[in-house]
C-alpha cells in the first residue's frame, strides 16, 4: 500500500495518456497529426514550459463531450488512486474549451460524472479548481468566471496557469476580487519561470492562499521568512520541474533547502502524462535521487493534507493525517 497523500497541483487535461488521446480522437473524429502513441510519446520532450503548452492546447481538441471528460477525469482518479492519493484537488482549463466550442457545462458536468462518485469508485475525495490562463485577457478571465457562475456548487476555487513570464498576477486583480466575493479559495501559479515578485504579487494583490510551484522564493530570504511565518503552501512539482528545465536535474531539486528553511512543501505530478509520472513516482523519485528519509516523505505527505482545502471537513482532515502517522514504509 502506497504512502497516503493529498494532490493538490493536478491539471486534469494534463493527464491525457496518448492511449486515451487516439481513443478520444477516433470517437470524435479528430485527426492527430502522429502516426501512433509512439510517435506522440516522442513529442514529449520539451524545451520550456511553452514547448510543453503548444502541446498541451493541440491534444486538447479531442474533449469534446461530456464523457470525454468523465472519461479522462476516471482515467486519472484510478492511477491516483493506485498510488496513494486520497484526497485530489484538481485544476481545469475552461477558456482552452470555450475557445473550442465546448460550453462551460459539458466540461463541469462532464468532469462531475466522475468527481461526484469518486469517493465510492475510487476512495479519492476531491475538489475542483477553475484556473485561468494567464496569457489571456483580463476581461476573458471575467467571462469565465461569470460563466461559471450556475456551477460554483462544483467549484471550490480559482487558479492562474499558463506562460507565467511575461503576465504578471496583478493582471487579475479584478477577477480574483470578483471570486473573492463569490466565496472562492484563491491559488496561483507564481515562481515557476517568473521571477520571485510574482509570489509577493500573487500574495498581496490576488490574496492567495496557496503557491503553486514557488521555487524561486528562494531567491528572497524576505518572502521565505513571510511563506514560513504566514504558513504558505507551496505545491511543488519536480518530475516538471526537470522536464521543463526549471532545475537540472531532481538530485539538484531544492526541495530538502526549502524544507529546513520551515516551508510548507507538498509533492504534486502537474501534467503527469506529459512529465513522466503521477503523485506516487513523485514520490518515490525524490526518494531516489535526493535520498528522502521515511521521516522526510511523511512529512511531505502531512504537508499536503494539512495544505488541503478541507477546513469544511476537518474530520475527513484528521483521519487523512492519522493514516499519514500510521503508515508503516
């Protein structure tokens, strides 16, 4: 049985396997421009965090309907699963869809059909995170959030994704004030290729309550004594982090610095069919490379409970947390 965890930086179009891509695409009639998976798989070696993103927005045209997404959220669940996640907070894309024609309902409803029973079919708890893409306007950010409107039953949050260098948080003042007021919890992508203001930023003008990705925090011993002082989640990623070329290599990942400087880590796969492995192989990567005592991997397991949007189940909280603490490796 795996180490129990939470996942909390999951992108659910990032989990599309080349398997499910050519199967979707013969269902909706999309032709992919690869021969077979093989060929595709080889697509998957990126230079930057754009190169990944051409790619990424391609295969996306071959959601199309609601069991598309069902599909592709069941799909992703039962590897999760497999792998010791117990609870998932997962990000989608809706303005990547909208674009294509796909309603904002086919893609929440679609991606529902297997939320809302994954506890029974899975054992994975979960949530749902609308993010938007950064390298779109402001304005088509207030439009998603308006169209998502009917669903926010279903979503328990808003995030920022996409080119991070060149589209600073502030951009998004207004929307995350908008979602604000909605109730939402607020995350963002900050200080993954963009430069550690983006985290300050993030913070101050978004009202973030968690970082996704941060590495670069360590650049600012200031913003590291506010993340450690404030007890800021940071929802590392370090399969991507290497695939993208934002660290060399995972035994140079500095995630053991940013852990004795009293950050609260997790460990998250991102886009895990793109990058080379789930929340499990994180794991156990990490342990690898970087030589992760038992003590260290539970910690990081804590973490992400403990990170987790689940103050309105704090029961559901500590039963995660006492699985965590008698978890016998």
């Amino acid at each position: 049985m795996p180490l129990p965890k939470a996942e909390l930086h999951l992108h659910i179009e990032g989990t599309l396997e080349p398997e499910l891509a050519f199967e979707l695409a013969a269902r909706n009639r999309v032709t992919l421009p690869y021969a077979d998976t093989d060929a595709l798989r080889e697509a998957y070696r990126f230079e930057d965090l754009q190169s990944f993103l051409d790619l990424y927005y391609e295969l996306m045209t071959v959601l199309r309907t609601e069991q598309d997404f069902a599909d592709l959220a069941n799909a992703y669940l039962a590897r999760a699963a497999a792998q010791g996640v117990r609870h998932a907070e997962i990000f989608f894309d809706p303005q990547a869809h909208l674009a294509r024609g796909v309603s904002m309902g086919t893609v929440v409803e679609g991606l529902w059909r297997a939320l809302g029973g994954s506890e029974a079919a899975h054992g994975v708890s979960t949530k749902l995170i609308m993010c938007f893409l950064r390298d779109e306007s402001a304005e088509s950010a207030l439009a998603t959030l308006e169209a998502a409107e009917p669903y926010l039953d279903r979503i328990t949050g808003v995030g920022l994704d996409s080119a991070e260098v060149g589209h600073p948080p502030a951009k998004f003042r207004e929307v995350y004030e908008a979602a604000a007021a909605l109730g939402l919890r607020r995350v963002a992508h900050a200080g993954e290729e963009g430069p550690p203001e983006y985290i300050t930023e993030a913070l101050d003008v978004l009202g973030v309550e968690r970082v996704d990705h941060g590495l670069r925090c360590l650049e600012d011993s200031a913003l590291v004594e506010r993340l450690v002082r404030d007890r800021v989640p940071l929802t590392l990623c370090p399969l991507s982090n290497v695939r993208l070329r934002a660290v060399d290599s995972l035994a140079g990942h500095p995630l053991p610095a940013m852990l004795d400087a009293g950050l609260l880590c997790t460990v998250n796969s991102d886009d895990p069919a793109y990058f080379g492995g789930y929340a499990g192989d994180n794991f156990d990567a990490l342990r690898s490379a970087l030589g992760l005592d038992e003590e260290r991997l539970r910690e990081l397991a804590r973490n992400s409970f403990l990170a987790s949007f689940l103050e309105d189940d704090e029961e559901r909280r500590a039963r995660y947390l006492a699985e965590v603490a008698a978890y016998r490796f």
